[in-house]
C-alpha cells in the first residue's frame, strides 16, 4: 500500500480529498498536513480511520514540507490561495522527488509552474496541476468531446457557479479577489489575449447561462488555466473561454464592489491611531458579511454547477455537446476536492505515467477519471439528495437534442 500527504488537508476543499481517499481505501496511510494542527486533528477523528493523521505543516517553509512528505508516494496540495503558496509548495515536492497533484486555478502561477517541466522529468515525476472542478473534470471533458464524440472541435465554453458552502476561508476569498484584479485570458478567434474584470472588454463577456436544477446566473469572465493549456493539448480550437459565479448574486456583488473600490491594499493605513491593512478589514468584513447575507437571504444548503459546451464539426455538419453536473447539496469543496483525490488514486493505480509538469488534459484518460468518479459522485443515477448525473446533450445541426450515455 501507498502513503499519501494532502497539505491543506483540513480545509474547505482538502478535507473532501481526505475524506474520499479514506472510502477508497487505496491508501494505507493519509497524512493531513496543515499549520492548523488543531483543525487538522479535528478532521482527522471525524474520519475516524486508523490510517489518517495529522501534522502540522507550515507550507512556506520549504524545510517543514520536506519534513512532512518524507517517505510519501504522492503529495496532494490543497493549500490556498494559490499564487502563494503552490511555486513554493510544487519546487519543493519536485526536489524531493515525490509524485504531485494540486487544485491550482490561478492563471498566472499556472504559467509560471508550468516552467518547471523540464524539472519535474529530470526528477523523474508527475506533476498534475489544476486536478479540481473548473479546472479539472472541465478539461477532462473538453478532451472527451475533442476525442471521442466530435470530428473536429472549434470551440470550448466552460461555466461554473457555486455558492452556500459551510467554511469559505481567507484563501478562498483572497482567490476571488485576485481572480478580479489581474488580467483574465481568453483564447478568442485562435489567439490568446486578455481582457480586465471591470473594463469594457470583460464586461462584454458577460452573459446570463442557465445551468441544470440551480436555475439562471449571470456569469463573469474568470482567469483560469483552461484557456491557456486546453489550445496547446487539443488542436483545431478557435475560441475557449471561462466565465463563473458565485452565489448568492447579492454577496458576490458584495465582493466585486469591494475591489472595484480599491480596499484591498497591503499597506497599513491610520485608522483611530491603530494601523490597519485595508485587506485585513476586507478579509474580516467579507467572511462577517457573508454570514448575514446567507441568513438574510435563507439561502439554505450550498449547491454548485458545471456546464461545457463544445462546438465543432460530425459527419461533415456543425455539432455540440453540453456537459452538465449539478448538486444541490455540495458545492466547491466537494466539487473540488473530490476530483483532485481521484487524480491522486488514478496516479497510485499507475493510470497517469506522464512525467513533467502537466494539466488534465495533458496526462489523464477522461474515461479512466469518469468510472473512479462514478463511484464517488454517483454519475449513473440521481440520488437522494436530488444531485444529478453528469447529463451530456448532443445537439445537431438541426438544434435536435438527444441526451446520451457515456
């Protein structure tokens, strides 16, 4: 049996991975490691199983990583926000010469990482970057589409919405907010350019999707990695793009206005003689506001959506196919870090022999990933709590629709 460390382990997304690499038994031993030992401890009697334990990890210290993931097999990294700590985190693993899955959807650290390939094949390991929802199962589906259903493939639209988890912590929000600050991909008319969250080039991306059991949201343009590495792994494609939300709409507006204000500088200012970072007061202010906003709204349970649409060409005629996966009951973490613990399994069973640094897209059989996860998300059927299977319409160039089976 393998020994697998997940950093992050006890938070928001990584306690799902921990919890679906316990039901799946593939590991004898699962290490939470986290700076909240307290936490870490906390999930791991909840789990209740033997073979999970805690440690406590501070994933800025390159030292206590290495302290952490000695003798390891695979190292999954859950640990947020991404453009602080995966360049870190990912140099580390990779000198240690140890086999690596994480959930980053930053952009920028993305390209930055995926410099480090040549590293990671010295090395001798796999890589597998961005192994959660948007990205993750969305480019798995992208490459099911491009491969397996359409003879030629020109476009890719990936939507997502999300909202009414238990724990939204800083990382996560501090995501958001750089999501919204920095410049946001777009592979448009077979280039890669770049548009800004609040100027006139984002705002025109903007449109209302409707996603299954979750209803209708507008969605924004979101600066993840599939519009950089879908392009490079599957040819022919002339637009990708990724637009999401979160909800409910009134706490996303929340946030958006927040930064479209500015307060969320580093730099301490004098508030009533006590120096304050304005992002400090967001951060607070945020996390206090979202409470009051859900209880206002009696939002209720949280709930998340995925939607693909892929465009291209069968027989010779223009044709699409829609992915959709929706839950009433689980959202981002559940939708995150479920997947990337099946990336990590997949690996473990040997499935993924990529060597360097790599997306989904790049090292992983979408049908190899779509029977583990049938056991994990229950694909074939709806279930009690009114979760759907993943729906795939094939639209032809009539607009006839006919749902199919994978």
């Amino acid at each position: 049996m393998s020994k697998i460390c997940v950093l992050g382990g006890c938070g928001a997304v990584g306690s799902f991975s921990v919890r679906t690499l316990a039901d799946f038994d593939e590991f004898s031993e699962i290490i939470i490691g986290d700076i909240n030992y307290e936490q870490a401890k906390k999930v791991a009697s909840e789990i209740s199983s033997d073979k999970i334990t805690a440690l406590k990890v501070d994933a800025l210290d390159p030292s206590s990583i290495k302290s952490a993931i000695k003798d390891s097999d695979i190292v999954l990294n859950c640990t947020g926000p991404f453009y602080k700590f995966v360049p870190v985190i990912i140099k580390t693993v990779i000198d240690a010469g140890v086999d690596y899955v994480d959930i980053c959807d930053d952009v920028d650290v993305t390209i930055d990482i995926l410099k480090l390939d040549d590293q990671a094949k010295k090395a001798n390991i796999s890589a597998l970057i961005g192994m959660g929802s948007s990205p993750g199962v969305t480019n798995l589906l992208a490459k099911l589409a491009a491969d397996q259903l359409l003879d030629e493939i020109e476009s890719v639209d990936f939507y997502h919405a999300h909202g009414g988890e238990p724990i939204e912590g800083a990382g996560v929000i501090a995501h958001r907010i750089h999501a919204m600050t920095i410049d946001i991909p777009m592979f448009l008319e077979g280039e890669l350019k770049t548009v800004k969250f609040f100027e006139e080039d984002g705002i025109s991306l903007q449109e209302d999707v409707d996603f299954y059991l979750i209803g209708t949201h507008r969605v924004y343009p979101y600066p993840h990695p599939e519009q950089i590495t879908v392009p490079r792994y599957i040819k022919g494609l002339k637009r990708v793009t990724n637009k999401g939300t979160v909800l409910p709409e009134k706490y996303f507006n929340l946030i958006k206005e927040i930064v479209r204000l500015g307060i969320i500088g580093e730099d301490p200012i004098n508030v009533m003689d006590t120096m304050i970072r304005p992002y400090d007061f967001t951060m607070a202010y945020i996390i206090d506001q979202r409470e009051k906003i859900l209880k206002e709204l009696n939002f209720g349970q949280q709930r998340g959506a995925l939607k693909i649409v892929a465009k291209g060409r069968r027989k010779g005629k223009p044709h699409q196919y829609v992915f959709s996966m929706a839950s009433m009951s689980q959202a981002m973490g559940a939708g995150t870090g479920i997947p990337a613990a099946l990336g990590a399994i997949l690996m473990n069973q040997g499935k993924i022999t990529e060597k360097g640094v790599f997306p989904p897209e790049g090292g992983v059989n979408p049908l190899d990933f779509l029977k583990l996860a049938n056991k994990a998300f229950n694909l074939e059927e709806e279930n009690e709590s009114g979760d759907s299977t993943l729906i795939v319409e094939s639209i032809d160039f009539e607009g006839k629709i006919k749902r199919i089976t994978i």
